[in-house]
C-alpha cells in the first residue's frame, strides 16, 4: 500500500495543536537516535493498535530499522496469525444450527470469508464441518472486517489448534511461542518480520491472558521467568520506548528488574541482572486526559513524588481515575505524553521519520474512519495472509505432511 502525502494535513487537523507538536518532537528524537546508532522499542495493546492499521505499521518499520522491538498481547499475535484483519459473516449461531451453550452474547457466530483452497489446507489437519459452511453462506447475516483469526470459523478454530502445536515446537526448539509462530506468519505482521529479521517481539507478563489457547500456549512456552529477563534485556537496549494504547504498563516498563522506580532494588541487591529506565525516554500515545493532569501535577511540583514518599493515595490527592502506570510514567524525567488516537499519531510519526532518515516505507496507516483509513483495512484484509503451517515447520528443518 503506497504513501499519499496528499492526506498529511488531514492527519494533522485530528490532533490538538500541541499534541501535534509533540508529535513531531517525538519523530525528532526518534531520529536523533537513529542517526547515532541507537534503539527504539514500542510496547503495543491490542485492539485499537491492530484495527488502525498500527501492527502492520509497526512491522514496516521494523523491516526497514526503525524499530529494533516489539511487546505485545498474546491477542495480537492470535491475531496476526491470522492475518491480522479478516472478513466474516455474523449470522445467527441458533439458526444455522450451532448450540446455544456454545454461543456469546447476542448469539451470533461468524464464517471467515476465505479461499477455497484455504479451507482445503485447513481440512488437512482439522476437521471442518462444510455443511455448517454451506447453511452460514446461505443464511442472513452481516459481513463486516474485524480482528483475524478470532471467532470466525473454521479459521479461528484452526488458530487455536495450531497454538497447540507450536507450543510444543517451542519448548522443543527452546523459543518463544512468538519466534516459532512468526516463522511461518506473513512477513506484514510483526511476529512475522521480526522472525526473519531476528528481533525481539515479545508478549508482556500482564498481557499473556488472551487470545483464547494462544494466549495459554504463549504463557508456557518459555518460563515467566525468562520472560520477565528476555524483555528486560530489550528495554535496556533500547534509548526510546514507545507505549503504544496499552495498560499496565508500569508492569511492563518497570517490570522486576528495573532499578530506576525500585522495583528491581532487591533482585540487583541479589547480585541478579537488572537494568534501568534513567537516561531513556518514554513516550506514551494515549487518549486518557488524566494522564496529562498527573504529568502536568508532577512537572509543576513534584507532587506525584512527594506523595509516594509520603505513602499517600494518589487517587484521592489528584481527584482523577488513577491509573497505576500514572506514577513512574509522570515521576520519569524524559516522558511524554501524547494525548491522541493513535490511527492519526502513528502514520504522522512514521511520515516524519522516514522523511528525514530518507527511508522507503512501502506501507503506512490511516485512522479507520477515514477514506484511506478503510481502503488501508480492505489491503490487509486482501494481501496479509494467514500462518502458513508447512512454511513455519520448513524453516525449524522439519518436513510437513
């Protein structure tokens, strides 16, 4: 998908003026640190980042070394296995037959609209009911996009069968769960590009729990543990981290190695391998304006801080929703905020960069509400692909049936 310069002011006009400079006072740091060498990490959420466009995104920077990192959900990589964005067709679960008990609420069950020979692959190493196909084609229902690889059938069914399967693989080939799925993940999706390119994309301890088996089989791939040392490692590494519509990021930031906000004071008093936040910037696309309060509180006083000396509660101290990543993100010298959706900061971002780093992005996102946002949404949907069983095995030096 091809870069239209032409939508650049309309991006603009979505964001506040002083958001949208400090957009571009991101991009200028961003920069700066790639011109000397540097690292750059984003620790994604799920959602939003992959129905804007920003997953897909993300994976054309890191191909062309602007982004050396990636934390995520185990939703996202379901998701991306997936092919990151499908079309399905809601219908009547009851209907076409399907069992209430099986059923979420509202009752509806959705059919992946896919290749024929997709489903052939499929039918392969699964059983697939074609007949529940054929009642779901004829029957009434709605067609819309949506996250990949999720409650469509036989697709999503599929995905959870083959998170068994790579769960074994990992353990046996001593990898992440992510490394072994992105072998086999189109190059477009993160776990894909990063496979290949040998960077880490990892899931974050607090957002393990989703993505149905996917999500389990993440989870016991490799140890919380080595988890917890494995994005360790890739936060020292790294001089930017971007947090990118994601929560608990105090979790995953600071994490129990990290020294800077104390959460690590012990395992370093241990002798054990710790890093620190100091020194780095943190920058945060967010659309919580409490976020900006508590910064601005902090900025003007210190107040974030004195109040964890004190041992006070915070919530009440601010008189606003308090969320935990609050504290050590207002109370960290290089962080900045920008209040935003992240459909319009990503690609201004991504613009930027590549602009002054004389870069060939061959992708870029757009808000989904807009014209080149949904024709962006009909791309993946049309190019990405789904895991590929038979490419993931070859490249482990097996040989699939």
């Amino acid at each position: 998908m091809s870069i239209d310069h032409a939508n650049l002011k309309e991006l603009e006009a979505l964001l506040a003026p002083e958001m949208l400079e400090r957009v571009y006072q991101a991009a200028d740091h961003m920069v700066a640190v790639k011109e000397k060498g540097g690292r750059i990490a984003v620790v994604t959420g799920s959602g939003p980042n992959i129905h804007e466009g920003v997953t897909t995104l993300l994976a054309e920077l890191m191909r062309v070394g602007v982004v050396d990192g990636i934390t995520t959900s185990s939703a996202v990589v379901s998701h991306e296995m997936g092919g990151t964005l499908d079309r399905v067709k809601r219908c009547d679960g009851a209907a076409v037959g399907v069992r209430e008990y099986h059923l979420p609420r509202g009752g509806d069950f959705e059919l992946t609209e896919t290749e024929e020979s997709y489903l052939q692959t499929i039918a392969r190493h699964m059983e697939v009911d074609f007949d529940l196909i054929a009642r779901l084609k004829s029957a009434e229902g709605k067609t819309i996009i949506k996250a990949a690889g999720n409650l469509g059938y036989p697709v999503g069914l599929w995905m959870e069968h083959l998170a068994l399967e790579i769960g074994t693989l990992a353990r046996v080939h001593g990898r992440s769960f992510e490394e072994v799925a992105g072998l086999g993940a189109d190059e477009r999706t993160m776990i894909g590009i990063g496979a290949r390119k040998g960077l880490p994309v990892l899931v974050t301890i607090p957002q393990l729990i989703g993505g149905g088996l996917v999500g389990l089989a993440i989870g016991d791939s490799i140890s919380i543990s080595e988890r917890a040392g494995r994005l360790a490692r890739m936060l020292e590494s790294s001089d930017i981290i971007i947090e990118s519509a994601v929560a608990l990021t105090q979790e995953i930031h600071d994490g129990p190695f990290e020294r800077y906000t104390g959460h690590g004071m012990w395992s370093s008093w241990m002798g054990h391998a710790t890093y620190s936040l100091e020194g780095k910037r943190l920058i945060r696309i967010d659309l919580d304006p409490a976020l900006e309060t508590v910064c601005q509180v902090e900025k003007g006083g210190g107040a974030v801080q004195a109040a964890i000396a004190d041992g006070l509660p915070k919530t009440k101290l601010f008189k606003v929703p308090f969320r935990m990543e609050m504290s050590g993100f207002a109370r960290h010298p290089g962080s900045m905020a920008i209040l935003g959706d992240i459909g319009s900061v990503w690609p201004l971002l991504a613009l930027r960069v590549a602009e002054r780093l004389h870069l060939d992005l061959q992708f870029i996102s757009y808000p989904q509400q807009t014209a080149p946002g949904q024709a962006m949404r009909e791309w993946i949907v049309r190019e990405l692909k789904p895991l590929d069983r038979g490419k993931m095995l070859s490249a482990l030096g097996s040989h699939p049936a």
